[in-house]
C-alpha cells in the first residue's frame, strides 16, 4: 500500500523559475492541488490535513509560491512575473507530475488562479474549489469594522516579523474559538525560517496585477464547483461565499461554523469530507 504520507519536497524547474512541490498519497488515485492564498508558502496546507486528504484516496499537491517558502524569490517589492504567471505555474507543475487534469483547490486572493484555469484551461480542470475567496462584486460588503491589522514590522527582527504573522492571523481568524495560537507560532516560525527571503514573502504578491480570463468571468467555469467560507470570515464576510456560489452554475456552498478566513483543524472532517463527495472520478495523475 502506497504511504499516505509525504513523497518529500522536491524543487523543479518550472516555467523558468525553480518551484519547491510536496506530494502525498497514491500517484494512480485522482490529483488535488492545493493553491495557497497570497504570501502563503505550501505549509499553510498542514501536511496532517494533506494526509488526511490523500487518506480519502487522492494524490495531493502543495507547493510554495513565487516569492514564498523554497520556491524562486524576487527582491522585495520588486517581483518580475505576473498573476497570470502563478496561473500557469499551476499548469507546470501539473505537466512536471505527469497530472493531464487535477481538482483544483484554491484559497482566498488566488481564487482567482482557479477562476482562470477554470475558464481559460477548462481541459486541465476536473473540478474546482474556491476556499474563503470572493467574486470581488462591489456591491458585497467590507472586511468587519472588527478586524484590526497590525502595524507592519522591521523585517530585519525575525521575531518580529513571526509576532506580525501570527497577529495576522488572529485577525483574519474572526474571534473563531478554534483559533489555536501555538499551532499557529510553530507553523509562522518554521515558514519564516524556511523562506528564501520572507520580506519578498509579505509583500511581493500584493504588488502584482490581478488578471482574471481572457474571456468571461465566474459564470462560464463548466467544472463542477465547491465553494467553501467561514461563517466568521472578516476579511470577506459570508455573503462573498454566497455571492460567488450563485455566480457559478451549479455551485454548492458548504459554511464552515465557527470558522474565518482560515481551514482550523477543528473543521478539517467536515471540509476532507465534502471534498472528497465533490472529486469523485476525474483528475487521474
């Protein structure tokens, strides 16, 4: 039987640049690569909820980012690729895996690289899933008047810098009562010691374009959809879950209770449950 755990990382050469992947599971089982949000490293996808994943029978994939974790790194401020460019890292790293269609998982800001691949790559696609992300309409409301950011930190005090991620995180959790802060400690500290240059990390996602399809929006993805949102998402509150179910044909929405703009292991078997009703068939690697 094929070990559920991690094949290891392993850097490849994609699209010009070097990427750090981490696979799990069976490579016959169906694929799910798993995109992170902005400024978030592979690690933000715990490795006990991969195997719990790759547990369900699929073949996981996590990766790092541009400018995150192990994966190729730009000065601060200064990144050289596009959003389109992370959009079709994804792509690389499916051809390097030898993945023709994977089930797509993608987290906040790059939700937006699932709509494209959606859209514009539909024959790579087998399914897509878009966690604690939004359509972006403006009619949707704003972050809560509750969430508090911290002042950005001298990158030079590492301590420093893991005391801003954490109390980022804090934030974006909601007052969820699942926010576990030593989890979180021990997860900042380990990407911030691992990161090629974690100054890039905070801030070089946030200075490129979002670029959407080359033609048409939410309403033209065909695969089928899960839609994923925290019901204390403050960042982007419930209705952007709502908003970006019914812009999608045939969506179905799952609210995590007692969650934010998070995936807390207290809701890790519902989530690794709904996402394996929703990748049945499809995405062979």
């Amino acid at each position: 039987m094929t070990s559920l755990r991690s094949h290891g990382e392993q850097l490849l050469e994609i699209n010009g640049v070097e990427l750090c992947a981490e696979t799990f599971g069976d490579r016959e089982d169906p694929a799910i690569v798993l995109v992170a949000g902005a400024a978030a490293s592979m690690l933000w996808w715990d490795a006990d909820l991969c195997e719990e994943i790759a547990a369900r029978g699929r073949f996981v994939v996590r990766y790092d980012h541009r400018d995150t974790g192990r994966s190729a790194c730009c000065p601060p401020g200064q990144p050289t690729y596009s959003f389109t460019d992370l959009t079709l890292d994804v792509l690389g790293i499916q051809d390097a895996l030898g993945i023709e269609r994977t089930h797509v998982v993608c987290q906040s800001m790059f939700g937006g690289i699932g709509l494209v691949l959606g859209v514009d790559h539909p024959d790579r696609v087998a399914s897509l899933t878009f966690v604690s992300t939004s359509t972006g309409a403006d009619d949707l409301p704003p972050p809560s008047s509750d969430l508090a950011m911290p002042a950005e930190p001298d990158v030079s005090d590492t301590a420093a810098v893991v005391e801003y991620v954490v109390d980022g995180a804090r934030a974006y959790a909601g007052g969820s009562p699942y926010f576990d802060e030593t989890a979180i400690r021990a997860l900042v500290e380990r990407d911030v010691a691992r990161a090629r240059n974690y100054a890039s990390t905070l801030v070089n996602h946030y200075a490129i374009e979002p670029a959407g399809p080359a033609h048409g929006g939410f309403g033209d993805i065909a695969a089928p959809t899960l839609v994923v949102h925290g019901d204390h998402d403050p960042l982007l509150p419930l209705p952007h879950g709502e908003a970006l179910r019914d812009a999608v044909h045939g969506a179905e929405l799952l609210v995590l209770e007692g969650a934010g703009h998070d995936l807390p292991r207290p809701v890790w078997d519902e989530f690794v449950s709904a996402l394996e009703r929703h990748t049945e068939g499809g995405g062979r690697s």
